[in-house]
C-alpha cells in the first residue's frame, strides 16, 4: 500500500480549504417567483385529467384537429348535447373531442349514429389505459 507524503496531503488539504471557501464566497442565493397564473394552470390540467374516465367504456371521438377548432367544437357539442360527457384529449400532434361513457359497444353504436348526422367523421373509440 502507498501512502501520500506529508506534502502531498497538506497540498491537497489547502486545495480541499480553498475549494470550500471559494464556494462560499460566490455562492448565490436563489429565489423563486411563481406566477399566479401557473397555479390556475395546474388546477385546470387536474381538473380535465379527473374528468377523462380511462377504463373499458367506449367513447365517440367527433372532432380530431387543432386546439381552436376543437375547443369550438366542444363548446358546441355541450350547448346540443347536454345529456353527453365531453371533453378534449391532446395526443401529439393533435386534439381530439371525445363524448361519453358507453357500457357497451351496442350502446355505443347506437349513439354513434345518431351523432354521425351532425358530425359525420365521429368515429367509435375504446381507449386504452
């Protein structure tokens, strides 16, 4: 085993003591502002993401576009459709408007044709967890 002479240790020792109080002398104290708004933010995101149920209910998807034109369409579909969930769902790259929770497929079937008049690319959608 080699060990280090006294020199070396007291080197690194003075080394070691500058690095510390080098430190010390230029450090920076941090503060940080959050903007009110993000916090408003944080509570809409909590609030839509409680409100998309993912589970082995169907959906009907009748918008896919971007995000004026889906919140339009959403703002539309609730003021004619009150009886119906909905809600907007971001996949990359796009937004999509989903509307319901169907038990079953037959269900949802039923609802998609009638939706299919006013909104006739609405597809049927089962989401996956």
């Amino acid at each position: 085993m080699k060990f280090l002479s006294e020199k070396t240790l007291l080197k690194a020792f003075f080394i070691f003591l500058l690095f510390i109080n080098f430190n010390i002398l230029f450090a920076q104290e941090v503060t940080l502002t959050q903007d009110a708004k993000l916090e408003q933010l944080l509570n809409e995101k909590r609030k839509v993401n409680s409100s998309i149920t993912v589970n082995n209910q169907y959906k009907i998807q009748v918008f896919n576009g971007s995000s004026e034109e889906s919140k339009k369409t959403l703002i539309q579909f609730k003021r004619e459709n009150k009886s119906y969930d909905a809600t907007i769902v971001f996949s990359t790259p796009l937004y999509k408007v989903w509307v319901g929770n169907f038990k079953t497929r037959i269900e949802a079937e039923r609802n998609l044709n009638s939706l299919k008049k006013k909104y006739p690319n609405a597809i049927l959608i089962k989401p996956n967890k």
